[in-house]
C-alpha cells in the first residue's frame, strides 16, 4: 500500500491499468486487456518508472514532463478520453477508481 513514501509509481500503474482494461473491454470487446493494448500499457509503465517526476503524485496532467510522446500519446488519450465518459456515466464505480486521498498532485517544479 502506499502511505509515506514519495513514489507514486505504482499509484499511476494501477489507475492506468485499469483505464486501459475498460478501454480494451469496450473498444476490442476483450475479457481482460488485448496484447495490442497490453504491449502499449507496458509502453506507458515504462516510461512512468523512467519519470524524472514520479514524487510529484496524480494526476500526470498535472507535470512538467510530458511522459507520453508518439503512439503511447494517442493510446493514452484515447484511453483517457473513455475513462472520462466512463466516469460520467458510471460516478459510483467511477469513485471506487479514484487514487487515495492522500495522493495529491504535485505544484509543479
Ligand atoms: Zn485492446
């Protein structure tokens, strides 16, 4: 679990994890996340542990970096997108969803 420590990598790992699940759910219509979808979520975990920003918390909107570049960016976007409506249509399990409380986004660098 997180608590003190200042990574919040496994934080963001998670939530796009399951970002992604529900994006390949209703877009490829997998049980579970497709290889085309798992091999860019294995894109994203890797530049996520390579954030020079990894302290700053949730959301990555909120960094100075811009982790995502090329096709992880449109990937990511697009899975971003559908998290949002998801949420919309969906605020109870949407709140399950949510990263804990004390994980608060960074003020920049
Ligand atoms: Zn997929």
């Amino acid at each position: 679990m997180i608590e003190m420590e200042q990574d919040y990598t496994p934080v963001k790992k998670e939530m796009t994890r399951r970002m992604v699940d529900l994006y390949c759910r209703d877009m490829h219509g997998t049980d579970g996340i497709c290889p085309a979808c798992y091999k860019r979520m294995m894109d994203t975990y890797k530049r996520l542990d390579a954030c020079k920003f990894k302290d700053k918390g949730w959301p990555c909107d909120t960094c100075p970096g811009m982790c995502y570049s090329g096709d992880s960016l449109d990937f990511m976007q697009d899975v971003m997108e559908h998290a949002k409506r998801w949420m919309a249509t969906h605020p109870e399990e949407a709140a399950k969803m949510m990263p804990p409380k004390d994980v608060t986004p960074g003020q920049g660098a």
